[in-house]
C-alpha cells in the first residue's frame, strides 16, 4: 500500500479516467518502475502488473481472470546462488495498445509491444512483438487471423482510396511516362458523324401571299 501510495504522488503510477480494478489485483512496481494503464480499462480479478522498468497500457483494454504482465524475469545462471537471491533480468518495456482484450490467464513477457486491437486467447503466453488488429493465442503466442470490423474496414477502404487515387493521378498525367501507371494518350476520334451544311433560306414572296 505504501509503496502505490508513494508512486502515485512520485507519478511512476497513472491510471486515465474510467478504469476499473476488480478484487485481488496486484500492481508492484520496483523503486524506478513505472506504470500507465490507459482510460476505461478492466482489469478482472487477480490481474496482475509487476514493473522492473516500465509497462505502458492503452487505453480500453481488457484482461480477464489470472492475467500477468511483466517487465522482467528472476535470474538463474549462478548455480550456487538460490533464485530469489539473484535479482532480475529486463529485456525492455511492455507496450500494450488501446482496445486490446486478454482471455484468461494470459502472460505477458519483458521486451514486447502488442498493437492496437489485438486479441489474445486464454492462457497464451506472448513473448513476441503482435502487429495491431490480429488474433493470438498459444504458447508462445502465434498471430492466427486479423480482427474484422469498423475499424479494419476503414483500413482497408483508406487504402483503397490511396490506390484508386493513385491510378487516377497517372491517368490525368498519361504524358508523364515517368509516373506509375502513366500510358501516352492517343488522338480523340470524332464524336458522331459530320452534320451536313445547313442551305441557306432563299428570300422571297411566301406561297399564297399574292
């Protein structure tokens, strides 16, 4: 308790608006650990953050029952040194972004960053970097799919328009052949076939008038 209390005014411990703690979470930090957890997060019961460094969690992300995230691992090489005396070995920070969602009893190693919108399934272990909007589980955790949904098809409808402006652009410019896409523009056919000439109206007396 006083070690949170104490990070919490030293500001190595943040948490955004909305978030919500249920019984029997543990967060330990070390004496220069940090840790942010983001805005409207739920951290289930028993979740548990240990920082050696720093752990940085976006915002709306979810972890459910028994989740672990943490920063460092206990050393082991002296064999004739018991473990706990040893102190502890960093690979790097956990980054974690927004609107993530941890299954049941997921662990989170030292060193990695889990993009936007990812989802992780229950009891998987992510010891690798996982590109945003994907689908993991296993231990260690392997990308299976990528998320659908609004925000993937806005993706996907933000690259189109890049293409399809793309193309357009080298069409307008079809005699810059320097350009992608660019083809010589051809001479325009006639549209239509030629009018014949108009005759011209003869003045004179109209029929009937005399």
């Amino acid at each position: 308790g006083g070690r949170l209390l104490g990070a919490l005014e030293g500001g190595r411990l943040r948490f955004g608006e909305g978030r919500l703690l249920e019984p029997g979470c543990w967060l330990t930090l070390a004496p220069e650990g940090r840790i942010e957890i983001g805005a409207g997060c739920f951290l289930n019961r028993n979740v548990m953050l240990a920082a050696y460094r720093e752990i940085v969690v976006g915002d709306h992300v979810m972890f459910a029952n028994g989740c672990f995230v943490g920063d460092a691992d206990h050393r082991f090489d002296d064999p004739d040194t018991p473990v706990p005396w040893q102190g502890f070995t960093t690979k790097g920070p956990v980054r974690i972004g927004s609107n993530c969602w941890f299954g049941v009893n997921c662990a989170v190693t030292g060193g990695v960053t889990i993009g936007e919108r990812c989802v992780i399934g229950a009891n998987s272990v992510v010891t690798g970097d996982l590109p945003p909007g994907t689908v993991a589980a296993g231990a260690p955790a392997r990308v299976g799919a990528r998320r659908r949904g609004p925000a993937a098809a806005a993706d996907r409808r933000v690259r189109a328009a890049g293409e399809r402006g793309s193309e357009d652009c080298g069409k307008q410019r079809g005699g810059d052949s320097h350009l992608p896409h660019a083809t010589p523009r051809r001479p325009r056919a006639a549209a239509g076939r030629a009018q014949p000439p108009t005759r011209a109206l003869r003045a004179g007396p109209r029929p009937g008038s005399r």
